[in-house]
C-alpha cells in the first residue's frame, strides 16, 4: 500500500475514534446532568413521602446533634407520614439529650398542635413533662429556661390536662415533706403537758389503762351480782320493780365504784395517740410513694443515699418551675359567666386559687395584712432575735439565730397551709364525698368550707400547728437544748403561725415565695438589708421570704449581700 493512502486510513480512523468518544462523553454527561437534576435536594424535602427515610434521616441529625435542621424536616411533614414517624420515634434517646433536643421535640409538639388531627397520635407527653421536672429538680446547666421554654407551652397547649397532674404532683410532694415533720415529740398528759416520744407516751398510756382495768377486774370479782351464775328471771322487769331502797342504794354504789375507776381523764388520752400514729404511718406512707415516684422518673436519683424532704422538695420545685414556664392558663369562659358579662358589661375580676368567689367589697384590706407581716418582721423578729443573743451557747453562731426565725416563717406557712387542706379533705370524707371528685356538688362544698375558714380565722385553735413548728426546730437544733426555755420565741411562733393561717385564708391567698436559691439580686422581689455589702449584688442569706398575692410581690423578700 502506498505511504500516501496508508497516511489518509490512519487519520480516517483516528478521527472516527475521537467522534466516538466525544458521543460517549455527551451521553454521560448527559446521564448525570439528568441524575443531578433528579438527584434528591438537599433540604429534606426528598423524604416527605417515606415515613422510613424521615425517621432515618431524623436519627442521623439527632446524632450530629443537628436538631434545628431535624425540626425544619419536621415542620414539612404531612399528618400522615407524621404521625408514622411518630410510631417509630424513639422518644427515649431524644429524651438523654434534653436540653438540647428541646427544639426537635418542641416542633413535633406544634406539628401536631396545627394539624389537630383527631384521633391524637399517642405520644408520651406525661414522660416528656417528668423529664423536664426532673432537670428542674437538679439544675446542672446554665440556660435551662431558655432552652425549654418553647417545648413547656407546646406541651401544655397539646395536652392541656399535664397542668393539674403537675399541679396534684407538686402538691403530693409538699405534703409529704410536711408530714415529715410530724414525727416529733408529743404532750404527755399525766407530766403537766412535758413534751415526750410518741412511743413512750403510748407505752405509758397502755400501762395505765392495764393497772386500771386490773383494779376494775379485781373490784368485779368481789360483786357477788357479778361472779355468781345468777338466775336470769333475778333480773326480769318485774323483779327490778320490786327492789327496795337498800339494794337501790347498794346498786349505785358498786356502779359508781366501777365508773370511778374506768372513766377516768387519764384514760382517755389513747384515742389521740393511736390517731397521732395512725397519722404518722399514713405521712410515711405518703413519703414512701413520693419517693417511689421519683425514683420511677429518674433512676439515677440515689434515694436511699439523700434525705427525702430535700429530693421531694427539688422535685416539687421542678414542678413548679414546669408550670411557670407553661405560661398562663386559657380557660373558656363559662355560659353562666357569659351571662354575668353580659348583664354587668364586665366580668368580674375576683378570682382565687381556693376556687370561691367573692366581691371585692368584702375583700380583705390588702395593705393591712402586707403591714402585719412587715410587722412581724421588723417588731416581732427583732424580740426573738434579741432574746437569742443573750443566751450564752448562741453567742458565736450568728447565722444559726438568722436561719432558725427565717425557718419558723416558712413553717408556719407551710403546714397551715397543710391544716387547711386537710380540713378540706376531712369534710369530704366524713360526707362520704370522693376525695379525687371534680364535681360541681364536692366543689361547691370546699368553697364552703373554704369560706367558713375564712370566716373563723381568728377563732380557729392552731396550738397543734405551734407544737409542730416548736418541735420541728427542736428536733432539728437538739443541740441547742436552751431553745425549748425562750419564752419569746414561743410567741414568735404564735404570732407566725396566725398570722399564716389569716393570710392563707384570705379570698385571694397570700403566699410565700418559695425561690431561696442564692443566686444575684433581683430588685423587684429582692431587698438588700441594711447592713449588708452594697458593692455585692451575691445573695449569701435569705432573712425574711417574700410575700406573694395573684403572681405578684407584695412584699419583698430580705436579703444579705
């Protein structure tokens, strides 16, 4: 073949070769131009259709710790494929990681809350809610609040009813601390009213009922009408008609004999014993099943290592701080206050906690009741104070005498508080009324015994409540034996528990703000005593707690920096 044509079949063949790898080229350039506009897009949208490819999508941004880019898939979610994701979600793990997964679970809640689909999807809103109590209850991190806010009103606006299960659950808690306290010494009735132990006061109770009901066996024994099988036609009615006067008077004094020695005042103080320690168990029963609760809820609490009142009370904090953070409650108004509106053009703004109502006219004088307790503070505080500095063995402890008035406060509050629920509860169960009824018959019948107490507050016998007060700090300082013979301080006690129980009493109830946490001062619930360091705004101690009517200071708390 000649050079020339070889030359000419080589370029035809390289330039076929060049044409068929450009076509190759384009086909798959245009194969993955097709696949890149195809491809799946890179803001979640690609898994709105498969209930699998979200929840695996979800879980890959849950442990990135990408829970803001997880709730903006959620957010796009259909209610079918959400409430499939749902199903599957493992609520446990986002749960571990709460605070920071407070976002991705916040968005689930307001899907669901703007779908308002019916049925509701069964989701575990009380464990959520627990969970966050329990991090209340132990606040390890800064910005919690912050963190959970949004979550908290997304949970009370899906479940409405998470309120009064928090609100029965605080409330639980603050009782069986306060029944903690009942446990301490009681009045023996044969030592001029000398405080002893339960146990003994029973022992020695039960050991004089023996020595009197001995005596009483011993003096039947020796009344012939008692040990002789007499005929019973001896004392047939006509046969008793026929007694004469001497055996009449025999009669009376055999009977007056046997009354002498069993109805005695001395026998009669078992009842309250035995009702004392029938207390006792059912408060440690109370305890037990709190503790129980808490324990259910947060597994690595260590309860049989900490003290009891002071997990039950972090536990009731933590609720109370859940609450606060739900934000206001919406209640619909009801047709007969609808009415109400209607007729007066207004609706009537007295509303109360205790749940009765009441016109303002016969309201009590706010500023009056704000003036007796700042006077129990400045005059009463400083009686008792001064009284304890002259003891000797109080000389050096001057925090100790601080911290043992501001305790007494807070006591008082709290178990007449307790007093006034229990009133409540016994009404109900002597009228045979369920004790878990909401209906409008079992209401109308507390705000009644609500009411009678108001009424009856300056009447009302509350030595019980002083005794427990007196005794809980005792039992508390028995170190300080000295305390017990202070006759001021007996009357700071008296004068803080009447005074709690009239303000609790009140149609809008005053209570005490229970925040002691030391931490900066807050000048529109914190007052800086005196003598304390102005350049500091670190709270060191709590002398005097805040008062609080309606969510609103009344009086502020007072503090040393």
């Amino acid at each position: 073949m000649e050079p020339k044509l070889l030359k000419q079949l080589l370029l035809k063949n390289h330039q076929e070769a060049i044409h068929q790898s450009q076509s190759h080229f384009d086909c798959h350039s245009m194969a993955d131009s097709r696949e890149r506009i195809r491809g799946p897009s890179r803001d979640g949208r690609e898994f709105l259709t498969s209930p699998r490819q979200v929840l695996r999508r979800l879980m890959l941004l849950s442990e990135g710790r990408q829970y803001r880019e997880a709730a903006g898939v959620v957010g796009r979610l259909g209610p079918s494929v959400l409430h499939s994701v749902i199903a599957e979600l493992p609520i446990d793990l986002l749960l571990e990681h709460l605070p920071h997964s407070a976002y991705l679970l916040e968005s689930f809640y307001t899907r669901l809350t703007t779908l308002n689909s019916t049925p509701k999807p069964d989701v575990p809103s009380e464990t959520v809610v627990w969970q966050l109590v329990r991090l209340f209850a132990n606040p390890h991190e800064s910005g919690l609040r912050q963190r959970c806010s949004k979550l908290t009103q997304a949970l009370a606006q899906y479940e409405p009813g998470l309120r009064q299960s928090l609100r029965e659950r605080r409330r639980s808690f603050d009782n069986a601390v306060q029944g903690l306290g009942v446990h301490g010494l009681t009045t023996d009735a044969g030592a001029a009213g000398q405080l002893i132990s339960l146990h003994v006061a029973l022992k020695t109770e039960l050991q004089r009922h023996v020595d009197t009901y001995k005596m009483a066996i011993h003096k039947l024994e020796e009344l012939s009408m008692v040990t002789v099988n007499q005929d019973p036609a001896h004392s047939s009615h006509q046969r008793l008609l026929a007694i004469n006067y001497g055996d009449i008077q025999q009669r009376l004094i055999d009977n007056k004999t046997l009354l002498t020695m069993l109805d005695k005042p001395a026998l009669k103080q078992l009842h309250t014993l035995v009702e004392n320690l029938s207390t006792r168990v059912e408060n440690d029963k109370d305890v037990l099943s709190c503790v129980g609760q808490v324990k259910r809820v947060d597994a690595q609490a260590h309860i049989e290592k900490r003290p009891a009142a002071g997990l039950l009370m972090n536990f009731s904090r933590g609720c109370e701080v859940v609450l606060h953070m739900m934000g206001p409650e919406s209640v619909p108004p009801s047709p007969v206050a609808a009415v109400k509106v209607n007729a007066t053009g207004s609706a009537g703004g007295s509303s109360c906690s205790d749940g009765y109502h009441s016109d303002d006219s016969t309201s009590e004088d706010g500023s009056e009741m704000v003036s007796h307790y700042r006077n129990l503070y400045i005059e009463n505080r400083a009686d008792a104070l001064e009284a304890l500095d002259s003891m000797p063995q109080l000389k050096h402890v001057h925090s100790l005498k601080a911290k043992i008035l501001f305790s007494m406060i807070v006591l008082s509050f709290r178990l007449c508080h307790g007093m006034r629920e229990r009133k409540v509860l016994e009404v109900r169960r002597v009228l045979n009324c369920p004790l878990d009824s909401s209906s409008e018959t079992t209401l109308a019948l507390d705000r009644s015994v609500r009411h009678h107490l108001h009424e009856t507050t300056d009447s009302f016998p509350l030595g019980e409540i002083e005794r427990s007060v007196f005794n809980q700090v005792l039992s508390t300082l028995h170190e300080y034996p000295c305390l017990e013979s202070c006759p001021p301080l007996t009357h700071f006690v008296s004068a803080c528990v009447r005074l709690a129980w009239r303000m609790i009493n009140q149609k809008a109830p005053y209570y005490l703000d229970t925040d002691f946490n030391l931490g900066f001062l807050r000048p529109e619930k914190h007052e800086r005593h005196p003598q304390s360091d102005r350049r500091s705004d670190l709270i060191k101690a709590f002398l005097w707690p805040a008062l609080m009517q309606n969510n609103q200071c009344v009086f502020k708390a007072i503090v040393a920096t």
